[in-house]
C-alpha cells in the first residue's frame, strides 16, 4: 500500500468533531473538516470563551479537548527535542486523541511542530529507525543539524528520503534515499519503528496538495506504523 493509498484508507474512517461554544470557529471547519471528518457546532452560551470539543467514531466517545488547549495545538512550539523548553506531553496528549483523523490546510509549521513530537520520542527512546521524508533534500537541509545530533547523540538508525535537488552531506548512522517517485515529491512523512517497543511506535503522513497546504493524519497504531515501515523497506530499500 503506496503512502497515498495510506491517507486514502484513513480516508475511510469516519469521525465527528462537535465543538461546544458561544460562536462558531471557522478556522477549525477549515483545517479539520475533510472527507471523513465532520465538524458540527452546538451553541452553548453558558462557557463563553471556555468552549470544548468533543470526539466520536464509529465506535463512540473518543474524548474532549478544550478550545484553548486545542487553539494552542493549531499553532505548536518548534522547538528541538534536546532544548530545555521542550515539553511535549501536552501536545502529546492531543495528537493521541486526535490519532488517525484527517486534518486539511496544515501549514509547513504546523507540520513541522507536528514532526518534533515524533522527533522527540526517537531521541528519548534513542534507539530503533527513524523514516524520515520532507520531500526534497532541499527542504531536508535545513533540518541537517537537527539529523545530525539526532544520529549522533543515539543509537538511532536514521533514513531521509527526498528529490535529489541538493548533495546532503555524510552523516553517521543516517542512509538517504534519493527518489524521483511522486509519492516522495509530494508527501511529507515521519515513521518511527518505535525502538522494539510498540507503545512508542508513531508516524505522521501528509499531502501536500496545494502549495504550502498539507492534507493528512498521524498516528500511533503500531499496525498501522508496520505497513508503512514494511512500504518504504519493500520500495526503497
């Protein structure tokens, strides 16, 4: 199953978001109602600016989220794993509920907000293999140093893939993939093997299907995180 195809079949997965506030939030329709995700909005005058958003499936009640929290996730910290200032868990806390839901019109840095949280389960965990592609080795060189530290400072097994538009340089432990395959060109992705644990296996997949506007879901089901590790292996090598 081709990374497309992936997003295709979580395509499939039906989910409502339904936000409880005084006054419809616009910006949340746009970047969260896709194909299989639908955003309803029950006016609930008594919280005022305290909305809440709550999350079901086929399956049921998934889980809530209040809006200020879920606001602070529409504009994530980039911060690198190791810098002092990075707390992850709450933002943590938000991808795990909102595992395996599309989301729409994400920009370079929300994906990229996104990454470091998959980022800094490897570094944690450091060790396993760390799949990594922003789409062209361009894009991939300003992230170089981040890679860097990252094969470095663990044991982590790391492979980039991308256009081949810019010569990265030799870095331990980390093995490129130039591809010229449209999947590679247009898809930005994150999968980590989680180490031998698959608590911490992760992965993030997006389109990008306008400029700048990325299309796609993360997650944390260790199933889903094998096929795409078993694609790129059987693919790329």
């Amino acid at each position: 199953m081709s990374l497309h195809e992936k997003i295709a079949a979580v395509e499939r997965e039906q989910k409502t978001l339904t936000v409880y506030t005084a006054e419809p939030n616009s910006d949340l329709a746009e970047r969260f109602e896709t194909k299989n995700v639908a955003v309803q909005y029950k006016r609930l005058r008594s919280v005022g600016k305290n909305g809440f958003l709550v999350i079901r499936d086929r399956r049921g009640f998934r889980g809530a989220i209040g809006l200020t929290a879920f606001e602070e996730f529409l504009t994530p910290p980039v911060h690198v794993p190791w810098n002092p200032e990075f707390d992850s868990s709450n933002f943590r806390d938000l991808l795990a509920l909102l595992d395996r839901t599309l989301f729409s019109s994400f920009d370079r840095r929300q994906m990229l907000g996104t990454s470091r949280e998959i980022e800094d389960r490897a570094w944690r965990v450091g060790q396993g293999e760390l799949h990594v592609g922003f789409q062209s080795f361009s894009v991939f060189r300003a992230q170089l140093p981040v890679y860097r530290r990252l094969a470095e400072d663990t044991n982590l097994t790391i492979h980039i893939y991308g256009e081949e538009d810019w010569q990265p340089p030799e870095v331990q432990n980390v093995t490129y993939h130039a591809e010229t395959m449209d999947e590679i060109g247009t898809v930005w992705f994150l999968v980590y093997d989680g180490g031998g644990d698959d608590v911490q296996k992760c992965a993030l997949l997006a389109e990008e299907r306008d400029p700048n506007q990325f299309y796609g879901f993360w997650t944390y089901d260790p199933v889903t995180v094998d096929e795409l590790l078993v694609h790129l292996r059987r693919t790329y090598g």
